[in-house]
C-alpha cells in the first residue's frame, strides 16, 4: 500500500455496501475520488534531473542577465536608505547592496569594518573603501573613542618591513583599495586586503596594544609596533580550506589579493610570509585550546595534542581496565608525502615537536643512528617497500613518512608516524609499531597488525625490539602479524591463508587496507608541504591527521550502524552457506576439521605455516613425462619383446609430432599469402626438420606394428580445429595450404589412434591402444595446465600492463604481450581439441569421457578468480570445468573430494565465525562510542567548575560549550543505536 501524502485506508476496510454508498452521499464519494486522483499524481511524480533544471532556466537566460546588468545603477532617487540624504556609497557586502551617505556608511560599518564599499561618480560606481569614508577602529570602550588624550601606542612608526616594489610595478593611477594611507594599518580579513585606522586605548590602565587587537580579534603580525594584522576569521577560514582544499598559503593569499583588486593584484601589500607565520602560531593555540591546556598550567607530552579513536577499547576511559580484547593496527608508507632538505636547518622554531602524530624528531634520530637495519632477499615476492630500502633520493630529505592507525575504523594512533629516510626500511616502521602498541593499552594483552610486506618484517621485529634502547614494548603483549586483502594478491599464494584477515580470530571483519584511504586526503597538503621547513612541515601533517580523526569521531554514529546492518546481513548468508555444508559433512570429519583447526590457531604465532590447514592439498595431474617413465619402467620390469620395450617412447614421439605439425598450421595460416622472403625460408626450414622426424618415426613404425602395417598407405588426412583469434582472411591459408599439398603439417602419421582399433587388432598391435590412451591423457593434462598458465598470465596482463598503460606506446606494447600470450593460448587449445579427438578413436572409458569434455569459446574469458585464486568474492564465480582437472583423481585413498569439500568447509566456518565476531565487535563498539562521549563531557564539566573557582569565566563558557558537544554526540550516539538495535530486533522475531 502507498505511503506518503495519499489517502491511507485501514487494515479492516471493506467495499462500501449500496446502503453505506447512500448514507455517505455524493459529497464523501467526491471527496473520495479526488483524493484517490491526487493520490495517481504523486506516485506518477517522479523527481527532475539536473538536467531538467538547466532546460527550464535557459528561457530565462535573458532576463537574468538583464537584472544583473541594472544592479550597476543606483535607484533613481539616489537616497541614502538611513536618513534619505544623497546616497553616495554602495556597500557590495551588505543585504540588497544599499546605498548610504558617508556619515551613515561610517556609523553602519563601525561592527562591519571589513565590507567593501563603491563610490558614484556621476557616471558609476567606482571601487572604494571604508578608510575612505572616514572610518576609524577604536579599541576598547565598546568601540568608542579614548578620552585619554596621550598617545602612547604609536602603531605607525613601527619595525615590521616596507614593501619593496619594482620600477615597472609602480602604480601610476590611484587606488583607494590598496594605495598606502597615512596612519593606516594592513588588516588581512577573508574578504581581502584592508587598509584601515585602529586607535588603542591609551588608558594608563591598559594593555599593550597586541593584546588589544587579539581581544578585539585581530592577531597582530609582530607585538612591538604592530603594522599587519589578520583577522580570526581569515585565519580559521585559511586553516579550514588548507584541511579541505589543500589550499597553500602562496595560493590563499593570492585569492585574497584578486579580490582586494582584480586589476592591480601584484600592488596589494605582500602579506604572504606573514600568513605562514601567524597561521602556524593560530594552528597552534586552537590545538593547545581544543585538548584542554588553556585550563591548565601543565605542558603537553608526546602524543597529548591528538585525538584517538573512540571505538577502540582505551581501558579506564570508554571501557573497564580489566576487561581483555584484542587491539588491531594497520602500518602504511606513504611515498607521495616527500620532503626537501631543508635551506636553514640550523634556523627552525619547533612549536609541537612530537606532541602530536609524528614521532619527535631528536629520538626519532638518535634511533636512526644506532639501529642496524638488516637488508635481505626478500623470501616471498619482490615487494616494492623492500627493495626501495637501498633507493638514494639526494634531493630528498626524506622520500615519504609511514605510520599506523586503527585497522577497523581508521583513526591515527598519537605519536606513531615517521619520516622515511631512504625508503621503507625495518628500522624506520619499528618506532612507530611499537609506539602505537604502548598508546592507551594498559589491560590488553593481544594485538593485530596488518602491514604490506608482513611475512617479511615480522621475522626480526622483536630481535630488534630488543637490540635497541628506543623501542618498548608492553609485556606480555601478543601480536598478530596480518597482511590486507588486497596487497596480500601480490605475495606468494601460501601468504593468503598465513596472513589474511579472514582467519584471525577475534577481529572481525575488516579489510586491513583502510590506511589507503587515509593518505587520500592527506596527499592534498602534500605538494604544499614538500618544499616547507621540518616544524612547519610537521605541524601541517599533525593538524591533518587531528582533523581526519575528528570527522572519524563525529561520523562514528554513522559507521556503526552501517557496519551493524552489514554484520546483520553477512551473518545470515554466511549462516546459509555453512549450514548447507556443514549438513552434508560426517559428523567424525566435522570433529577431526574443528581440531585441527584449533591446532593451526593456537599455533600460528609460533609456526605460520600451520595456516595452509585452510589450502587444498592435493598433487597434480600425472604428465605425458611421467606416464610415459612410468610405461617405460614397467615394460622393463616385465621383461617385453624388443619390439614393445620402446614403444612408450615411439608413441610419445609421434604426440611431440602431432603438436609441432599443429604449431607449423597455425605458423603458415598466420603468415598468409602476405608473407616476406625471410618467412618463407623459415616454414621452409621448419618443414625440412619436420619432415625428417615423420620420416623416421613412420620407418619406426614397421617394427612397433608388425608385419601387417604397409607405410604406403594413408590414413585419413589430419584435421585439427585451429582457434580463430587473428583478424586474417581463411582464404590466405587455403591458398597457402594448396600450394604444399605433401606438406609435412598436413601428413597422418601411423599412430595406433589414425589407424584405428579395428586395424590394430589386425596388425596384432591391440596392446598399444591402452599405452597411447594413457600418453594421451597425460598430454591432455600437460595441455590444460600450460592452458590455465596462459590464460592466469593474460589476466594479470590486463591488470597490470593493459589497465595501467599511460601512454600510447606503453599501451601499444601491452597489448603486444596479450597478443603473444593470446597465440599460446590458441596453440594449447587446438593441441587438446586434437588429442581429444584421437582418444575418441580409441574407445575411451566413461572416466575419461567425464574428465575431458570439449573446450568451448566463452570457457576461455579470463575472470579475477582465475587470475587470483585466493582473490575476494570467488566463492560467487563460477569456473570452467578445466580449472577443476589439475587434482589426482587417484590420490591417496581416493580422498580427494574430502580434501575439497574440507577445505570449502573451513573457510565457510571462518567466515561465518568472522561475521559473529563483527556483530560482537560493533555492539561492543557503540558502548565504546557512548562512553567516550560521556567520559569527554564529564572531563569538560569538570574543568567548567575549576574555571568558575578560578574566576575564569571565559574558560568556564568554552568549557561548558564542549561538555554540551560532547553530551549531544553521547545522547544523539545512543538514540541511534537503541533505535536500530530495536528494529533489527524486531524484524528477527518477525
């Protein structure tokens, strides 16, 4: 039934009877079929695009740009909006664009001195400003004049620089807006570039004039004689577009010397240096502001000017000391965040050096030196991180920074980021592990740390733990070394069930991959940042980081519902999935796979390699090679006929054989009759060596046949089904094809399977039959595995080369490798079409029938799974049959199909528990969240009292402000929770 603005009838409605229909009348029956019309309207309403808009505005193109055009003139009154006296300034900034008198302008602008202003000419209005109008600022006496007649403060003869000009960017026409004015200052406000007059109170009381611009909000630029000033509100705006933007300081002042004046912006006063030393000084003091040291005479320590998660269990603040839980960490490096060396690095000022989330740079160093970093062959694959440890960047001060967060929500861990110095090395990530596993993590003894190259770092983190006096660690501190999902692909496959997050017990559901996202954002400050001096550098990247865990924070109400909602969900299809094995499973195997699988967790700290419990573990299908040295082996065994001890040997000749004469097919038909002399000579040459082969394998045959075999006859002609994947024409090959009519490609050779079972029989040749099923098979094997080679090869091709091609040429050359592995392949498929159809001629059994059934064109697309074996979602792909004929259908103890069905198992069971353990993990999480909230608003509440002790009402007011933020965030936290908590309850009794 629809919902919304329509006519809702109840549950219990019927049709009208005739009598109703007559008691009611014709006016309800009206009523009704109107509001049954309306209600047709709003469901057939359906929402405009964008585009729709666009439509409609552009009729209206005309009249809006007349509109804008007649705002250029003034009314044709020309009154002054206050006091009807002749208007003569504009203000651009106030509501409507008002005209004023110049008195009215002065006393309407004395709370709104940064507005721009025009003045009218008799023809237009040109551009102005307040200065101009006879505006002053005074400082104190609620912005009136001083009584006191001494001017002690001489703002005007002051010692910050003069702007130096060049002859050709001398200003040769007058421009109030940014001409030097006698007794003026330069004031910086997010409207632009002011020139303005500010008297201070002279009062013998008062006090120093940087102090009074600061409590009138202006944060001078030098405290002596103070000539530049810049307002609150452009230093909050500045910071905040540097968060969001990544707006440089260059950049920002730029926009705001354009809109001082869009015609001589290069003649604004130059403020730019100034901006980057006033905005670290801002960042700093609402930094010390927002974590509570305005309210205290204590001086922060390392890590106290950043913010943490507040899902995450933090004993004694949003959960109890003694309850035990597992701490998840993701470690990262982040090669974009480069650093120059520094022009005076004897010249810095450190303002929060390490009290934030970059590691304080003296201990940062001193480990540097003494630490010994261990370079070694990587045992895995070649990962990137480990070979650039040897990278030599000179330029470089340092070549990124790497660090640690919060693997299942992504907050940075306090004081555990590093720059990187020469590369992501051991030495360099080691600080910050084990400075984020000593962060709040009193009570908890278990951590999991997902880091890249994890199989490779992990071996010699604690011998270097110990070896060095700046690393700490907890004791009795577990950890769990983990790899994500996605850069786990590019280990070895034994690394996936090693180190994979889906079999961790305890954490969840959670990717390890979540710092990507991360360096996302903070790549925006990082080219601003590149070329800064350290400290100013650091504090960026602090300030950063401080601001991505603040949104982290205040969004968590929305990240664990979503997340509950997916662990309501991941557990009911991961249930079924189990369910419907676990079934079917015997009750004796399901009690030998749980044991064991409690063996390979608790013993995987100790002996990764426990983990494969979680891989098949089969042998591969038998080769042509090896049944053809198993053939051999029993025919000398038995002591056969000279005739028949080699004749293992002859059949494996002629299949090598077969598969050159379809190699040299495919050769001369993609050649075509469009072919080069150097071509030519090679098919030549190769049929010469061919031909010879066929000479002397058919010579062979009369002693492997018998008497009863005449080389003079001819089989059926050859016929093999050649993959048409090239754009040439058939009619090139037939031509090519008639003009070597005894080419030796298109020569039968006596294989029992060409003579046929009948004629084999006649030859007494009968016992060949089974020994050349048997190679056959094993060449079918030997085809579909180098056929499964190929086609995992082009799709990493794709992924790796194709996708990420940037240019033409690189492009050009990927697909030239798609193109040589796409050749293989077609190779690989027209030899097992032919081996296929001999076994056909020699009678196969339904085994074989069952094993090797026809390849088909759409088996032969590639898909993730069959590039990845372990990638994610292959549960849901579905393969084609020959990626399933690598197994040993004769293994030991016929127990293959166990070996799958267990391992299929398993990995039900690990995800099925995995989503448990999240829906455990995030009911847990939002008690964390409200909590923290709670412990943030009592903590606030108490410094809102110690500031009214103290007679400190300013403190007391901010104090306040926060403790109600944080108690609307607890209050607005929980809501939403119960309130899903309850839905969901419902719906599961439903």
């Amino acid at each position: 039934m629809p919902t919304g603005p329509c006519l809702a009838l109840p549950r219990n409605h019927r049709p009208f009877s005739q009598f109703g229909r007559q008691l009611l009348g014709k006016t309800f029956l009206t009523m009704l079929t109107s509001q049954t019309k309306a209600h047709s309207c709003l469901c057939n309403y359906q929402k405009p695009w964008r585009n729709d808009y666009l439509r409609q505005w552009l009729p209206r193109q005309q009249s809006y740009l007349h509109h804008l055009l007649d705002r250029e003139a003034p009314p044709e009154d020309r009154r002054c909006i206050v006091c009807e006296q002749d208007g003569v300034y504009k203000c651009q900034d106030c509501l409507g664009e008002p005209l004023y008198c110049t008195g009215c302008c002065r006393s309407q602008h004395h709370h709104n001195p940064f507005h721009w202003i025009s003045q009218w000419n008799g023809q237009f209005f040109e551009q102005s400003c307040l200065a101009q109008a006879g505006l002053v600022i005074h400082l104190g006496h609620d912005g009136k004049q001083c009584l006191a007649l001494a001017d002690r403060w001489d703002l005007f003869e002051g010692d910050e620089r003069e702007d130096q000009l060049e002859p050709e960017d001398l200003s040769f026409v007058s421009g109030p807006e940014f001409q030097p004015k006698e007794n003026t200052m330069v004031i910086i406000d997010k409207s632009g570039v002011h020139r303005l007059e500010i008297r201070c109170c002279d009062c013998p009381n008062a006090l120093s004039p940087d102090i009074q611009m600061f409590r009138h909000g202006f944060f001078p630029a030098s405290f002596n004689r103070p000539k530049t000033a810049f307002t609150f509100r452009v230093l909050d705006d500045f910071l905040l577009d540097n968060l969001e933007c990544g707006t440089s300081a260059m950049n920002y002042y730029s926009k705001l010397r354009r809109m001082t004046s869009s015609m001589f912006p290069h003649l604004v006063p130059d403020r730019y240096r100034e901006l980057m030393r006033v905005a670290r000084q801002w960042r700093q003091l609402k930094t010390m502001k927002w974590h509570g040291f305005g309210h205290c005479s204590d001086i922060p320590s390392t890590g106290e000017l950043a913010l943490f998660c507040l899902a995450c269990p933090q004993p004694g603040i949003n959960n109890s000391p003694s309850w035990k839980y597992t701490r998840s960490f993701v470690m990262d490096g982040n090669f974009k965040a480069e650093h120059l060396h520094p022009i005076k690095p004897f010249d810095e000022v450190w303002l929060s050096n390490g009290l934030g989330f970059m590691v304080g740079k003296d201990r940062y160093k001193m480990h540097l030196a003494e630490a010994a970093d261990m370079v070694e062959k990587s045992s895995c694959n070649n990962h990137r991180a480990v070979n650039q440890a040897n990278a030599a960047r000179h330029k470089l001060e340092s070549t990124g920074i790497g660090g640690v967060a919060c693997a299942r929500h992504g907050c940075f861990v306090p004081h555990s980021m590093v720059d990187f110095q020469k590369g992501e090395r051991r030495v360099t990530s080691a600080i910050p592990h084990s400075q984020a596993a000593r962060h709040n993590m009193e009570g908890i003894s278990r951590a999991v740390t997902f880091y890249d190259i994890n199989c490779q770092y992990n071996k010699h983190f604690w011998a270097q733990v110990d070896a060095s006096r700046f690393l700490e660690m907890m004791q009795d501190l577990t950890i769990i070394p983990g790899i994500g999902l996605w850069h786990v692909h590019g280990h070895q496959d034994s690394c996936y069930v090693r180190y994979v997050s889906n079999f961790i017990e305890g954490i969840g559901r959670i990717d390890g991959e979540i710092m990507e996202t991360l360096w996302a954002r903070l790549n925006l400050i990082s080219p601003a940042a590149r070329g800064m001096s350290s400290p100013p550098r650091q504090e960026c990247l602090d300030y950063q980081m401080n601001d991505s865990n603040f949104c982290k924070m205040i969004r968590m109400k929305r990240t664990l519902c979503r997340k509950y909602k997916l662990a309501m969900n991941g557990i009911t299809e991961s249930g079924k999935a189990f369910d419907r094995l676990n079934e079917a499973a015997p009750a004796h195997l399901k009690t030998e796979w749980s044991a064991r699988e409690r063996r390979a967790q608790s013993s995987r700290l100790n002996d990764p390699e426990v983990m494969d419990e979680y891989e098949i573990n089969i042998k591969k299908a038998p080769s042509r090679k090896e049944i053809e040295l198993r053939l051999l082996e029993e025919g000398s065994a038995r002591n056969a006929a000279p005739s028949r001890r080699s004749v293992a040997m002859w059949i494996s000749t002629g299949l090598a054989i077969e598969e050159a004469q379809i190699a040299l097919l495919i050769e001369v038909r993609r050649m075509g009759k469009r072919s080069t002399e150097t071509q030519r000579l090679d098919i030549t040459r190769q049929r010469d060596r061919l031909q010879g082969q066929i000479d002397g394998f058919t010579q062979s045959a009369l002693t492997h046949l018998g008497e009863g075999f005449d080389a003079d006859d001819k089989p059926d002609d050859l016929n093999v089904d050649i993959l048409d994947d090239l754009d040439d024409d058939p009619a090139d090959f037939s031509k090519t094809s008639d003009a070597w009519t005894n080419s030796p490609e298109l020569t039968v050779i006596p294989l029992p399977s060409n003579l046929g079972v009948d004629r084999c029989r006649h030859c007494m040749a009968e016992d060949l039959i089974p020994l050349e099923m048997s190679l056959r098979e094993g060449q079918a094997n030997d085809t579909l595995h180098n056929l499964w080679i190929h086609l995992c090869n082009k799709a990493v091709l794709f992924r790796t080369a194709v996708r990420q091609a940037k240019s033409q040429a690189l492009k050009t050359r990927a697909w030239s490798q798609v193109t040589s592995v796409q050749q293989a392949v077609s190779l690989h498929v027209s030899i097992y079409t032919k081996t296929r159809k001999q076994m056909m001629k020699l009678e196969p059994g339904q085994d074989q029938l069952q094993k090797f059934k026809p390849l088909l064109r759409e088996q032969l697309k590639i898909s993730t799974a069959v590039g990845d074996p372990n990638a994610r979602g292959q549960r849901n792909e579905s393969l084609a049959w020959f990626w399933s004929v690598e197994v040993d259908l004769g293994g030991p103890d016929q127990s293959w199909n166990e070996e799958f069905y267990r391992v299929h198992w398993l990995r039900a069971k690990a995800l099925r528990d995995r989503w448990k353990e999240e829906m455990t993990l995030v009911q847990l999480e939002m008690d964390w969240t409200c909590h923290y909230f709670s412990w943030r608003a009592t903590q606030w509440g108490e410094r809102m009292r110690e500031s009214l002790e103290k007679r400190l009402p300013g403190h007391a007011c901010y104090s306040g402000r926060q403790s109600q933020m944080y108690s609307l965030l607890a209050q607005d936290a929980q809501a939403a929770f119960q309130d899903l908590q309850s839905v969901s309850i419902e719906t599961g009794d439903e």
